[in-house]
C-alpha cells in the first residue's frame, strides 16, 4: 500500500471516530451513532482532501498550462 493511501485511510479513520464519537456522547444509540459517524467522516475526508488538493494543485496546473502551449514536458 502506497503512504499516500495509508495516510488517506488513517485520516479518514480518524475523522469516522471523532464523528462517532460525538455522536456517541450525544444521543447514546448505536445505529444513529455508526451511520452519523460513516458518513461525516467520509465528507469531512473529502473536504480535508479538497482542500489540500487546492494548495498543492499547482504543480498541475503548470504542467497543463506547459502542455497547451506545446512545451516538452519537464
């Protein structure tokens, strides 16, 4: 497994948690606790990889910016 995966799961992971976990705190019931746990750790992860998307993506914007201009390339 890649590192970049491994850190993508163990963040995920983390995020599932610390929403269960609250969730947990809050209403005490197991299957509103999972679901609320799943599914905003999943669209926090995917916010968290937005944006770190958007502050590393420039990298790849120059390299498409190189190739529309017909530029080897690097």
């Amino acid at each position: 497994m890649k590192k970049s995966c491994a850190l993508s799961a163990a963040v995920w992971l983390a995020l599932v948690v610390a929403y269960g976990a609250v969730a947990w705190q809050k209403s005490r019931e197991t299957v509103p606790t999972v679901a609320i746990g799943f599914l905003g750790g999943t669209f926090a992860a995917l916010l968290v990889s937005s944006a770190w998307g958007l502050v590393t993506g420039g990298d790849d914007l120059s390299a498409l910016r190189r190739a529309l201009r017909g530029e080897p390339p690097m």
